[in-house]
C-alpha cells in the first residue's frame, strides 16, 4: 500500500496552525508583573537603630498605600497611610510617632526597640481599586549589657569544695562560651557546662582552678565578653624558713639580712621580734614584697629572736625563731689602768666573792663556775700585786693563779643583756705596764 499522495503542507497543516497559535499568544502576551516584596534593611537589627521597610516592585501611580501593624488589614491595625495625587500623608491607631512613608511605600521606623518586632503588612491600592499586598518582618535584637561572672562560693577550699560559676545577666536567644587563662574551655572530668553554656561548675577546686575565667555572650548583633575573674582558692600554708647572712655580729657594722623562704605564692609576709610584731627602727629596711629585711648598721637592740609569718586568706604559719648575737668592743688608751673585774663564783650552794686584776680572759680557778660577773671600769690606782682572793673551801688563791697583769688585750667578755645575746668586749690598744 502507497503512502497518501498529495502535498506535504496539506498532510502538516494541522501541527502548523497549532504551533503559529502558540507563537502569536506568546508574542502577544503582556510581560508578567513583578510582585511586590518588602526587605528589612539592615535586615539584623539591634535595639535604638533606625530600620527601612523597603517596597519593592511597587505598582506605578497607585491610589494609595497603607501600612498595618501585623498581617491583618484592619483600620484599628492602621499605622500611615498615603495619598499619591493629593500628597498627604495619615496616621493610624497605630502610629507610635516613631514611622515615616515616603512616596515608594517604604516605611522607616526610627530608634526601634524590643517591642517593634513582629510583622509588618503594606496594601497597595490601584485606580482600578484591585488591592495588592505584602507582609515584611522586624526582629530587634537586645545589645548585651557586658556579662558579669558570679560564684556560689567565694572561699572554697582545696579538694574539698565544689564552685558553681555563672554567666549574667542571662538573655533570650544567647550563647555562651567560656575562656579558662585566656583559653576557650576543654573537656574535663572536673569541668561541667549547662545546657545553655551559661553556668561552669568545677568540681573539687584546687589551686590550679584558680583562674582567670572570662565569659563571652554573643547574639546576631553584639558580642561582649566579661572582666577576668579569678577564683580565690584557700588552702594550708607550709611552714616557712629563714634565712639569715651572719647570725653573730659586731655592733654598727652590718648589714644582716634576713631572708624568709617559701614555696607558697600569693601570700603576704610579716616580721616578728622577740614574739612580738616587729616595729621597724632606724637602720631596718623590709623590701618590697617583705620577703627580706635588712639591717644596716646593726645596734645591740637589734639583738634577739625573729620570726617571719607567711599567711594567705585561709590561715598562716610561721617561721622557727632564728637568734641574732651582737658583740661590741670597748678600746682604752695605752695610759689607762686596767679595769676592775669582779667574779663572783659558785662552789656548792654558797657564793663567794672572788676580786682580781685581770688583762686577759682566763679559765676560772679549779672548783668554780661562773654564774655573772660585772665590770668597774673606773681609772683607779692598780692594786698590790698581794691582792688574792679566795678559793674553794675558804682557801687563799696566790698570785701566780691569776693573768698575768701586763698581758694585751682582750680583757674580757660581758653579757650585757642575759635574755639575748649581747656580749661586751673590753680591750687594750696597747700592753699595760710598759
């Protein structure tokens, strides 16, 4: 069978009147309208910024424009409406005295506050009184105050107490992050977080949590990070020690320094003098942690027992006492009689006094101890060389027991204050006798 004969416009005919239609529609067709749509500008806005409703695509030469608080187009809703041929501008109920719109349809809303946010609904109405309408949305965030960090306890002890550490003041739609020493926080089986990040507790506090911790609160519009805070840890404090550079001492030289040791840090150092606290005096000098004192030159009133005392909140501890010993010299010229010593010397329970012309220190006779001894330092005349004392059990000591009288100095030794460690030391400049 042979195909139908015949032209091939009259066998397409019907295809090709479809697709001219087609084509003469879509030639003929109006261009689409473009729909009007509202932006926020900016569109994150912060509290006491002014913010732009702008329209977009708004229909040439309408009637007129009104904006409405909300998504409902209700007169009570109302806040301004505009008039293109007569140029006037009308408030609504709405109006908060804050809202301006311009001839474009856009509205601005000036210093905006939490209260603006919601939505916003613009009608436009044509000549042809066909209405056309779009919503917008405002959201005002908060600026953030600058957080302040609070603790539970302001006092804790070391491996004893747990510290529940806040974030304030607290925020809707906020996010907290946590620095510890300047580092954002890790992982830790003694660091806990809350659900909202705003609270930190550490568990089981030690020395090494004290710190410094910073918060950080952060939402679409502001950031703000809080002061350092640091935790103020209590714990025992060790004993401390001291140190000292010469515990014996000449009087006016110097200087003595006196050093108190300690591992601890953080803590605060006082003096002690004889138990007492320590009332600095001409020639003292503490540094400036109080760590050292020095003393330059040295008196015999600075001869005694001191102590140092390391404290921190919690409690203190001090040092053991350390004695210092002054010794002073006394010098007579060549010219000058020796002094007069008196011993007086023990020989059982009884005392006897025991009386001699002496040049230098020398053991007391054989069955004696010495208990005190005294010194006359007067110019007298030298004594016989006959002058004895007497011994134990009454007994006359001969001269020849006695220092040789033209022997150099020293001559002795005095204890000037018994409840420290002053000592006197007398001396020639020159042999007596010559």
């Amino acid at each position: 069978m042979e195909p139908p004969s015949g032209p091939a416009s009259r066998r397409h005919g019907p295809w090709n009147r479809l697709l001219l239609a087609v084509s003469l529609l879509t030639f003929w067709l109006p261009p689409t309208t473009a729909q009007l749509t509202i932006e926020t500008v900016p569109p994150l806005a912060a509290e006491g910024m002014d913010v732009l409703l702008l329209a977009h695509n708004v229909t040439e030469n309408p009637l007129g424009c009104t904006w409405y608080r909300g998504e409902r187009v209700e007169n009570s809703h109302s806040i301004t409406s505009y008039r293109p041929d007569t140029n006037v501008t009308t408030k609504g109920p709405a109006h908060s005295g804050r809202e301006t719109l311009y001839p474009n349809g856009t509205l601005l809303i000036q210093n905006v506050t939490q209260k603006d946010t919601g939505s916003y609904t613009l009608l436009i109405t044509s000549y042809d009184l066909q209405t056309e309408r779009q919503t917008g949305h405002l959201h005002v965030h908060p600026v953030l105050p600058t957080p302040v960090i609070t603790s539970n306890n302001s006092n804790p002890w070391e491996h004893k107490d747990t510290v529940v550490l806040t974030c304030g003041p607290e925020t809707q739609n906020t996010s907290y992050i946590w620095w510890i020493n300047y580092q954002k926080l890790h992982s830790s089986t003694r660091l806990e977080l809350s659900e909202d990040k705003r609270t930190l507790t550490v568990f089981s506090v030690t020395r090494k949590d004290t710190g410094p911790y910073v918060c950080e609160a952060r939402n679409p519009v502001s950031v703000r990070r809080s002061d350092p805070f640091t935790l103020q840890v209590l714990y025992p404090v060790a004993r401390p020690s001291l140190q000292v550079s010469n515990t014996t001492v000449a009087e006016h030289e110097g200087p003595v320094v006196l050093t108190c040791l300690t591992d601890e840090t953080g803590v605060s150092i006082r003096w002690f003098f004889e138990g007492q606290s320590l009332l600095l005096t001409r020639g003292m000098t503490l540094s400036l942690d109080n760590s050292t004192l020095t003393i330059d030159p040295v008196s015999r009133k600075d001869a005694g027992d001191y102590q140092c005392e390391v404290s921190n909140r919690a409690n203190s501890s001090k040092s053991d006492p350390l004695r210092l010993s002054v010794t002073c010299t006394m010098a007579f010229p060549d010219s000058a009689p020796a002094p007069r010593l008196t011993l007086v010397l023990e020989e059982g329970h009884s005392t006897l006094p025991f009386s001699a012309w002496i040049s230098r220190p020398s053991p007391l006779p054989r069955g004696y101890s010495l208990s005190s001894f005294s010194s006359s330092l007067t110019r007298g005349n030298w004594p016989s060389a006959s002058t004895s004392g007497r011994g134990p059990s009454g007994g006359s000591v001969s001269q020849a027991s006695l220092p040789d009288a033209r022997s150099p100095a020293p001559i002795y030794q005095e204890l000037l204050r018994p409840d420290t460690d002053v000592y006197c030391q007398i001396n020639h400049k020159a042999d007596v006798g010559h």
